[in-house]
C-alpha cells in the first residue's frame, strides 16, 4: 500500500498499558472481595461522592422537574429515534424450524439474556443520548431485568439529563456509581447490586480494561474505548467541513483518535490549516489539540482502492466518505464501527439523535464485529428433534465417526437407537 503520511500518532506505550491493568485488577480484585465496602472507597476516593448508591423514584422525579422543557423534548426524540431503529432490526430477524434431513427437524430461537447492566458514561461530559443507545436495544429485545449505572459528575449526583433518560427508557435499577469499579460490581454482585449476565456501553480506559477483565464471568458488548473518527476524502471534498468532523472526535478525550486518508494532498494540507484555524477559537481547544496533535493522522494515497484498503485495515469506530460518488466505496468498504456516507452525512447526528447506535467497536475491533444493535441481547439458541426415519440417516454416520474416534460411549449412545429401532 503506497502511503505517504503527513502526520502521525504518537504510539502507546507498553508500560503504560501493564499498569493500567495492574491498576483495574486491584479495583475490581478489592469489589470481588469486599462488595458495599469497596464501592463506598472508591466513590469517595475517586468521585468524592458519599451518597446513596441506589437511586430512587424521588431523584428521578427530582430530575425532570430540573429540566428545561427543549431538553426533554429532544431526550424524548432520541428515545423515539433509537427505538425505531432497534425495531426495525428486531423486524428482519426471525425464529424458525426446519426438517433438514427427512426426520431430523431443527431452528433456533431468538431469546433475550435475563439481565444487563447498561454503564453509561458522565465524565468529562454529560452524554445525554449514551443511555438511549445501549438502553433501548435492551428494553425492544425483551431483556427482563434492565439495570443503569453512571457516575456521579461535579454536581456528585448523576446529571439529571441522564437520569430522566434511565428512567424515560425503563431501566429497572438505577446505580450512582461508575469507573472500573462499577464493571466490577455488576460482574461479581455485592450486597447492594445484584449481578447481571451481560455488561455493555462506552467508558474511558479504567472502564474498558474492567470489561476485558471480567469477560466470561459476564457476557460484554465489545471493548470500546476512546473515540474515532476517519474521513477518506477526494479532491472534491470541504476542507472545513472534516476538520470540523475530525475535532469533533478530538474533544471527547485526550486520547481520541482523529484520520483523514485522501487521494488529494491539496486537501490534505487545507485540512490540516483548517484544523489549526478551528482549535483556535474551539471552547474545548486544550482536550481537542492534545487528541490532534497525540493521536491524529492524515495520510495521502494514490487513488480511493487504496483509501478503502488503509479504512479496513484500520477498522474506525466511524468512518465517513466525503467523495463526488461516496456509494461507490460501499461494496469496497469492510471494517468500520458506522458508514456515513457523503458530506451531508456528519457523524454527529448519529451521536446525538439520528437512530443508528453511537455505541461501536474501536481500537480495530470493527474488523470482527458490528456496533450495538438490538441482537446483542438475544441469544440465538439453537434446537432439534428426531424421528425414527432420523435415526435411521444419522445414525450409522455418528457410529461410524465414534469408532474411528475411539469414542465406545459416543458410538453406544447412536447404535442403542439404532437397534432399538431394529
């Protein structure tokens, strides 16, 4: 792949990564042991919160009397958005059973796990629709106990725009808690929180080493870290219009990761002036040109195969396509968390309200799965049964295959069926 790189990301270092896990094994280790006790410690010592864990009916209704009318309405509209496209998933898959053999009958069934815990994050800024996108696939797929947590923020409550969503949705819990921690306490349980069969939903580092960690004693959506953006652009593309998009990537965390792949070195270096020209009257300048200018890359490539080939290989959380013909990347383009096809296309409707999940792999885990969809929380669990004209077919094929094997119990279990049938 010809590429000839602009700018590139300072890389992670492997010290830095030990000691983070070093760190979440301790907190999660301290919550396994100690439950109540430990979730008390690291509220205070990490949030300085010292109130109730549990939220009740009075600050939830507390906190919708708090807010301004526009802001229910909007709360209300990714709600309804959000929903309709979990619906509209849930609508294309199905249930079935089938004689695939004659007297062998088999399908699946489509069940919803019994519990989940959505974390949704509130630390450097309040995501108002985080909770929508991870609670509303549940409540259409069916999950029977819903359970919400989010930190407390500055104001050491959860912010009230937050928690009217948790409720709004339906989550039956509501928890002030969050960090590693709070991953912790859903996996293992503790004397106030009951665990859950599946974790899901964004968080900074701490959170999502926590995930990693405690994966298989609980299910986990996928490891989502900080955010991504990538542009592949041509040289019919707005300069301003991807700086833009790529800043707006930039200021969720220092450690946000902003690309741009073009086919124009032109619009490359306009890119790059116009990123400089929009840090500089940005209200969130020193979050966003720390991200820029760690984590940010701009690539040139010789033509748009080779800008889909570099998205693939990188695998962004979002990746959008400012070209003259952005759908004739489409059959081209295999590895990305959301599509966002032409300019009008901005990744921050998705953010906020359009319908699509905002919940997505990073760190290149779009290369083996999806974002956060409504199948998440079903099981797709798998059935059978048999005739006699079955066991006939199946039989002496399963015999056959446990002599060879050496298995004598696999081979009794088949033949006494068999002869039994005889």
């Amino acid at each position: 792949m010809k590429v000839k790189e602009l700018k590139s990301a300072k890389p992670v270092k492997v010290e830095d990564v030990k000691e983070l896990r070093r760190r979440v094994e301790e907190i999660l280790d301290r919550v396994h042991d100690e439950g109540d006790t430990a979730l008390s410690h690291y509220s205070r010592t990490f949030d300085g919160y010292d109130g109730p864990i549990l939220i009740g009916e009075t600050e939830i209704e507390a906190a919708k009397k708090e807010l301004p009318p526009d802001i229910i309405e909007l709360l209300d509209f990714a709600i309804e958005r959000v929903t309709a496209f979990a619906e509209a998933q849930r609508a294309q898959i199905g249930e079935f059973e089938k004689e695939m053999i004659p007297g062998a009958f088999m399908g699946h069934r489509l069940v919803p796990v019994d519990s989940c815990a959505a974390y949704v994050p509130a630390g450097r800024y309040p995501c108002l629709t985080s909770a929508v996108m991870s609670l509303a696939p549940a409540k259409v797929a069916g999950v029977g106990r819903i359970v919400a947590c989010s930190s407390p923020g500055t104001e050491k409550r959860i912010n009230p725009a937050i928690l009217y969503t948790m409720a709004a949705i339906g989550a039956d819990e509501i928890y002030c808690l969050g960090g590693a921690q709070a991953i912790g306490a859903m996996a293992y349980g503790t004397e106030t929180i009951q665990s859950v069969d599946l974790i899901v939903g964004p968080g900074n580092q701490y959170v999502t080493e926590a995930k990693r960690q405690v994966f298989g004693t609980v299910g986990i959506d996928f490891l989502a870290g900080p955010s991504e953006c990538m542009v592949i652009a041509d040289e019919t593309a707005r300069a301003d219009y991807i700086a833009a998009d790529l800043l707006a990537q930039c200021e969720h965390d220092p450690n946000a990761r902003g690309a741009l792949v073009t086919t124009s070195e032109i619009v490359a270096n306009q890119v790059l002036e116009e990123v400089e020209r929009q840090l500089a009257d940005l209200k969130t300048e020193e979050v966003a040109r720390r991200s820029w200018e760690d984590k940010g890359i701009v690539v040139v490539v010789p033509d748009l195969e080779e800008a889909a080939a570099f998205a693939n290989s990188y695998a962004p959380e979002h990746l959008e396509v400012h070209t003259k013909e952005p759908k004739d990347l489409l059959p081209m383009l295999t590895s990305y968390g959301s599509l966002f096809l032409g300019q009008a296309a901005a990744e921050v409707f998705a953010d906020k309200v359009a319908g699509t999940n905002h919940i997505l792999p990073t760190l290149a885990g779009a290369r083996y799965t999806g974002g956060l969809w409504v199948g998440h929380f079903l099981k797709v669990i798998t059935h059978q049964w048999v005739d006699e004209r079955g066991v006939e077919v199946l039989a002496p094929y399963s015999v056959r295959q446990a002599e060879f094997e050496t298995m004598d119990a696999h081979r009794r279990a088949a033949l006494i069926r068999l002869t039994h049938m005889l």
